[in-house]
C-alpha cells in the first residue's frame, strides 16, 4: 500500500488489496441514495436493495481494513441513513456506535424551500468505532472577545484573567473554550457560503473545517486517513495540512482531476 495517494480505482477492488487493521480513520461521503443525476456522477440506483448491497460490501472491507483502535465517520441524510445504521450497527456491532452528529448545513432558501412539510436543513454523520479502545481528543471552540470580558473580569497578580467560581478561580488560559457537542452549527456548508473561495463548484463538496474537526478528534499526527469516496479531496488536503498519512480513492475522473490539483500530485490508477 503507497501512501499519500490518490487513486483512480473501483474502491472494493481497490480495499480488498489492502491489509487487514491498518487505517487509523475512514470517513466516507458516499452516495446518499438521493435519486439525483449530478452530471459529474450519478446517484441513481434501481433499487433501495442495490443501494444497500453496493454500500455493504464496502463498509464490510472498510471495518476490516481499520486498526483495533481505528474510529469510522459515515456521512449520509434522510434518504437512507435509516436504512444504513443497522448494516453498520450488524457490521461494527451497535455497542461501538458512538454517536450520531448533526451538521446544520445552513440555509433553508433556494429550491429546497419549495417542499411541502419542513425543510431538510441538516445532514447526520454516523461515528463508529471499532473496539472500546479508541482514539479521541475533544474539540473546542474558542470563546468570543464579548463572552471573555464578561465572564473572565478579575486579573490576578501575573495578569491572568480569571473568574470567580465556588470553591476558587477559574483561569481563561486553562479553559481551551466551548466543547464541541454533536450538533455542529458552527461550520457552513457550501449551500450557504457559494461565493467561498474554497469552494470548486464540486456538488458534494465538503467544508475543510469539516475534515479538520473529524480528523483532529479521531486520529494523531502521522497516522493513516483514509477516504474511498474522495470526491473533490477535502479529507486527503485536510489529512495532509494536519499531517497525517492518507489515501484517497474515487471512480470519478473529475474528481480525481481536482484532488490532483489541489494537492499538485501525479495521477496514479
């Protein structure tokens, strides 16, 4: 297995060449079951069985191909994510379901205001892990300016800010911020920010900010991320900035060009 690739490959194929409990983090945007023809790639099956089987086969291998302590992020929405959890709960076995994350994708304007009944304003990214054993660090959002000169009033004598709790102080430099839950609002998706200059007109694209908190939370510097769904290449570029190993495999030519052009690297098939 070459690291710090990516490839143009039928993503089964390709995992069932790999070793058994190598990849420290999968994640995976796949398709959604959405009944949508993207033109980059399609997202119509004949059926919901086809959908299962086709995305069965490849969780299997991906669990099999994760470390022992390895930790697996499935991106999906209503469409099938009701459908998905108990072949990954069959899979993983449900005791190691995690969590279920909400990622408020923002805006509820434009065409998908036009339904009848409420809008669909989040998608779900279903946490897995492999055993009890595993690799987490808890995320934080810094506070704001306002809440720091609110709560945060007394200096001592060093000039470390702190506030007053029952029982002592509580210094600011010992608090990293707000712990992130598993409700995201914070990170938009590319439905509300479209003028982003990140954004590379890709219709599945994802927000770094997105694969930075994942990989952050569920891997350390040096192991190996992996995405067999990499589409625009969001989980590769956000692996390599954090300096991890990784891999990316997609079927799709396009997305394949983008990831190369994003990483600058050569196309490997």
């Amino acid at each position: 297995m070459k690291l710090n690739i990516v490839y143009l490959a039928e993503n089964l194929e390709f995992m069932r060449k790999l070793d058994s409990e190598v990849i420290a983090l999968i994640y995976i945007d796949p398709p959604f079951y959405s009944g949508v023809d993207y033109n980059d790639f399609s997202d119509l099956w004949e059926s919901l069985d086809e959908y299962l089987d086709f995305m069965k086969l490849r969780i299997k291998e991906m669990y099999r191909i994760l470390k022992n302590t390895g930790s697996f992020y499935l991106h999906c929405d209503t469409s099938a994510k009701f459908d998905l959890k108990p072949i990954c709960d069959e899979i993983f076995e449900r005791k190691n379901f995690r969590r279920e994350i909400i990622w408020n994708v923002g805006s509820v304007s434009g065409f998908k205001s036009q339904v009848n009944g409420w809008v669909r304003q989040h998608d779900t990214i279903m946490y897995y892990t492999k055993s009890p054993n595993f690799t987490f660090h808890k995320q934080y959002l810094p506070y704001r300016e306002e809440y720091i000169k609110k709560m945060f009033r007394y200096k001592d004598e060093n000039g470390r800010l702190y506030r007053k709790r029952r029982g002592g102080r509580q210094y600011l430099d010992e608090r990293p911020g707000t712990l992130v839950g598993d409700v995201w609002n914070d990170i938009y998706s590319f439905q509300t920010t479209t003028r982003s200059k990140e954004y590379l007109g890709y219709p599945t694209q994802k927000p770094e900010k997105l694969l930075e908190r994942i990989i952050l939370a569920s891997s350390n510097e040096g192991d190996i991320v992996a995405d067999f769904f990499c589409g625009s290449g969001t989980t590769i570029v956000m692996a390599k900035k954090l300096n991890r190993k990784w891999i990316g495999v997609d079927i799709n030519l396009k997305a394949i060009e983008l990831c190369k052009e994003r990483l600058n690297l050569n196309l490997k098939t």
